[in-house]
C-alpha cells in the first residue's frame, strides 16, 4: 500500500499543471497557489507513509504486574480496516483537506469513496485516476458525483463504514445526523469552522507578527478553516502593528483579479454568499465603533465576487466578526492591555481549530496555550498543518481528528489476540 501511494505522488507529478488549473477554473484560487497544493498534498502523503508501519502495526503486550501467567500467553492488539470509507472534502483546498483521510485510510487497507461536491468534482476525479495510476484494484479508489440528497439517503442505507466530512457547522451537522439514522453503526469525523485568534504580545517582533497575520488571514481568499480572523494586539504595540500590517497588505496582496494571470495574489471568492455576508459583518461592526483602514467592499475592477483584501480596526465582543466565522479576506483587529484580555477574546468564539501567539517568550506561549480552548497553538507562525501532528478542534470545529499517527485510527478496527498454549 505504500508503494500504491507512491505511485498516487507521481500521478500528481505528471499531472500537477492540469490539476492546478482545474482547481483555479472551479473555485478561482490563484493558479500559483493552486500549483503549492500539490506540494503540500505530497508533504502529507509521505508523511503518512512514514508512519504508517509503526502505527498500523501490531502491538504485543509483554509480562505484566498483576501476577498474570505470560508464559503460555500470547496476547496482542492488531489494526483491521474498517471497510468502505466516504470522504467529503470542500472546495477551498480540494487536495489537501481530501488526502488527510483518503491516504490514510488506503494505507490502513479501506476502498475510499470521494465526493467534493459541486464546487470541485474534477479533484475527486483526480484522486481516482491517480490511484488507478498505481495499478491499484479497480474503483479501489473512485469518485463519486451525486445530489446531497442522494449522497445522505447512501448514508442511511449503509453503503459506508465511515464518513469523513470537511465542511460547514450546518454541513457538518447534517451528515452526523445521517450517520446515526444508518442502518448499521458507523463512525464520523468532522472537520468544522474556524474563527481563529490570533495574540500580539509586548515583547512580539511587530514586523514578521504582522506579515503571519495578514498571510495567515488573506491567503486562498480568507477562505482557510485555519486562517486568522482575528487579531488581539496589546497596546504598547498596537499602532506598530498597524502601520507595518497595511503595508503587507499593500504590497502583498495589491493585485486582486484573474486566477489564471500569474501576477494574481487573490482570486474571486468562491461562493456567492461570500460577498454579501462580508458586507454584513463589516456593516454590524461599524455600527458598533470599528473602521475600515483598508479594503471593506468589493473591487473596481470587472469579474465576479471580488473583493478587496480587509483590515477592520477598533473591534470589540460585541461585534459579529469577532465570534462567527468571516471566511474571507478579512481580519478583525482588537487592541488589549493584557493576554488574559487576549485569551478571553479568543475563547468567547463557538470555534476552537488553532490560535496564535507572537512572542519570543516560549514559556508565555505556553501560558497563553494552557488557557486557549483550541486544537493546535502556533508560537509565531499560523495557518500550517504538520502532518505529524494531530489535526482537530474543539466545540463547534467538530469532532475526531487527522493526520498524526492517530490518523489511522478512525480507519480501522482493534482486534485483541488473547492465544493460550497447552500441552498436546
């Protein structure tokens, strides 16, 4: 199976140009992102690999201390796949949210079917031809094209043995109710919203805290589970902060228009829904005291659901944008006198994936990570999976998780071997 996911790299090697573009013409990232997927799904994959022997293997439970005869004993736990494995990956990033389940459960011996929905199905097809370029079984891996309702009535009928689904709260909500209408009993995970937080500190280096903000925060259009949508800044550095994040803003982000065009830094925003809840959430904000220092509505220039890179200042809790998720390019910016005002800020949203700290203090950073009600604490840096880590939040992010060497997990069953030897 690991050679089958060597096989399933150079696909995407020989193809990464084709595959790129189809990602851009579906959801509009920019082409030079689109390409830094493939990148990033390879990462992943040999990643997985890595672990996979060690954490698929069998464990041998030796001599104990409760006076038990190991002797003639041999007990031992081993991992079973649990059959047919559904994944329900978004469009934002159509490889890298898919791969986290469908390598995984490949290299734990499952078939896998993949569904991106209406907004990506070229990229499920692509994950079934890149299985069937490594000489798999047939439909091994295959794609799967059908109306959600159609796809929750499969559900039901028990045609999986476990669903991963990456997608909205509502979204996510749906398929766990489908899951527990099943005929048989069947397991899920759930990959949610985000609305992450992220804390400027004293003692922070201003510029590059700034310049992971507004990366963390922009790129792929905001439309990042993981990306930052909220910044606390503590006061002896707000201004600072300010001045150096619009100027990232301008010359990083400054050429909104054209995917395809390789000069592009934001494409159109993938949803029609996005332009107009954006207006909404900047509106409620201003008529409670923030202001926009820079962006805050759609672009002058021609094309679809553009929409100018956004920094909204003078934010507070009373203010939608700093509890529900924005999912686009905006970040909501709050001055604090303290990390405990940081921290409260940060938990006071329903979502828990990942928060930030800027600090060159790591046992700040660990203080500020013992009280935030998240996943996974960035020190300096935000909006990155390590696939040696485990990927999951807390509260309405979902439930479950992925990547890590409890990746597997969900994609198998424990078996126990419990072996006496007698005499003949």
């Amino acid at each position: 199976r690991i050679d089958a996911c060597k096989g399933f790299m150079e696909y995407f090697d020989k193809h990464s140009e084709q595959v790129s573009q189809d990602i851009t013409g579906q959801m509009g990232k920019p082409l030079t992102q689109a390409r830094g997927e493939i990148l990033g799904l390879k990462e992943r994959t040999v990643a997985m690999m890595d672990l996979a022997p060690s954490a698929l293997g069998e464990i041998v439970l030796g001599p104990t201390t409760n006076n038990q005869d190991t002797t003639n004993f041999h007990r031992a736990m081993v991992r079973e796949p649990v059959g047919v494995v559904l994944t329900l990956a978004p469009w934002n990033f159509p490889l890298l949210t898919a791969v986290n389940s469908i390598v995984p459960a490949v290299l734990a011996g499952n078939a896998v079917v993949v569904n991106h929905g209406f907004r990506a199905p070229l990229i499920a097809d692509h994950f079934a031809k890149a299985f069937a370029h490594a000489g798999v079984p047939r439909d091994l891996v295959q794609a799967q094209h059908c109306s959600y309702e159609v796809l929750h009535e499969a559900i039901r009928l028990g045609r999986y043995d476990f669903v991963s689904f990456t997608g909205s709260v509502p979204g996510g909500r749906a398929v766990n109710e489908s899951v527990g209408l099943c005929k048989k009993f069947i397991g899920c995970t759930l990959e949610l919203g985000g609305n992450d937080g992220a804390y400027v500190a004293e003692d922070a280096n201003v510029d590059s805290a700034a310049a992971t903000v507004v990366d963390g925060g922009l790129y792929n259009g905001g439309q990042s589970c993981c990306g930052i949508e909220r910044a606390f800044v503590h006061e002896s550095v707000y201004d600072e902060f300010m001045a150096s994040a619009i100027e990232e803003v301008r010359s990083v982000y400054a050429r909104v228009g054209d995917p395809l065009d390789e000069g592009t830094n934001m494409g159109p925003l993938a949803q029609p829904s996005a332009l107009p809840h954006l207006a909404r959430l900047i509106a409620d904000a201003e008529a409670k005291g923030a202001h926009v220092v820079i962006g805050g509505g759609q672009t002058d220039q021609s094309g679809p659901r553009l929409f100018q890179p956004t920094l909204l200042a003078g934010c507070d809790r009373s203010m939608e944008v700093m509890v529900e998720e924005s999912f686009g390019p905006l970040i909501a910016i709050q001055k604090v006198s303290s990390m405990e005002e940081a921290v409260e800020g940060i938990n006071a949203s329903k979502y828990g994936l990942t928060s930030t700290i800027f600090t060159n203090d790591r046992a700040k950073a660990a203080k500020f990570a013992d009280q935030v009600d998240v996943g996974t604490v960035f020190m300096n840096r935000a909006d990155y999976l390590d696939p040696y880590l485990a990927w999951q939040g807390r509260k309405d992010t979902g439930k479950g998780l992925s990547l890590s060497q409890f990746g597997f997990h969900a994609f198998t069953h424990l078996k126990n071997h419990h072996f006496k030897q007698v005499k003949p």
